[in-house]
C-alpha cells in the first residue's frame, strides 16, 4: 500500500479479492463432494470400507508439502483436509446405512 | 459407471480428480491468507478491531447461496467458512499482540 491510498478503499478492494476466492472455494468443494459421492456409491456397491487410512496419510502428506511451497501453514492445510475428510465419511457412513436399511 | 469399467479404474480416476480438486483448494487458501495478511497489517496500522460480525454475516449468507445453487450442502458451507475466519481471527491476534509488545 503507497501512502496515497485510503485504506479504506484498500480495505474494500481486499476484501472484494477474498470474496472472489471464497466463491471459488465453495464451487471447488461442491464438485469435489459429487467426485465422492460417486466414489460412496461406488464402495457401497462393491463393500468396500468408508474410510482409507493409507490413502489419508498420502493425502495429507503431499498437501502439507504443496501448502510449504506455497507459504500456508502445513498444518492448517492438514486441519483443512481433515475437516472435509471427516464430513464426507459422514456421507459415505449415511449412504451405507442406507443400503443396510 | 458403464457395466464393463473396472470398479478400481473408475475409483483411481475419481481419486485422481479428488487429488487435483483438492490441490486447487489449497493453492486457492494460500492466496486467500495472503490476502487476510494484508488486511491484518491493514487493521493493526488503523487500530480496527480483528473481526466484523457485520461482514462476516453478509459472507456466510452469500456463501449459503452459492452453495445451494451448486447442490451443495449450505450448513457445510457455513462450517466451511467458519473454519477459516476463525483460523483469520488467529492470525490476525497474533498480528495485534505482535504490535502490543
């Protein structure tokens, strides 16, 4: 920021950028939550279990590396991951029970 | 799924599509908290405080939209974003304490 600019304006014009990434961070996950819950579907036809810890820990691992290039925190990365791990887990357990049912 | 794919075919291509979703959330977060950085330092020069309820509402709700438009689920959306202004807020803390001391 020069010391001409009102910060405000500087404030309202960050603001507008975060807007945009948040929009695109919101479409990235919907369509990553249609990939699995065609992989869901997929383990439930073929009984597979709803989780892969072997997978995860590959998962993680190459994300923690991709965020240290890209200077974000490894660990919020992971934190990230996990979250959206754990929510569809919560999906796959949902349309398991709904085949047990 | 046609009849004749390989059921693991199909999953490594649906997890390789996951891999790549998942590269471009966080590419797209690391851009985002270069952003809220700035906006940190923004605050701290003007002595504003961490959050903005106001602002922060205005975002999930338009967050919730776009969600739903995407068939996405908009309590996960709101989860989601929560996630990361709360992440934010830390920053921004530490950001504050750093000019205290």
């Amino acid at each position: 920021m020069t010391q001409d600019q009102d910060p405000t304006e500087v404030l309202r014009s960050l603001r507008q950028s975060i807007d945009n990434l948040d929009a695109s961070l919101v479409l990235l996950l919907a369509e990553r939550f249609k990939l699995t819950k065609q992989v869901g579907n997929l383990k439930k036809e073929h009984a597979l279990p709803p989780s892969d810890k072997g997978r995860e820990a590959d998962m993680i691992d190459r994300l923690r590396r991709l965020a240290a290039d890209a200077q974000l925190d490894p660990d919020f990365a992971e934190k990230f991951i996990r979250f959206v791990i754990d929510e569809v887990i919560r999906h796959h357990e949902r349309i398991k029970q709904s085949a047990d049912t």
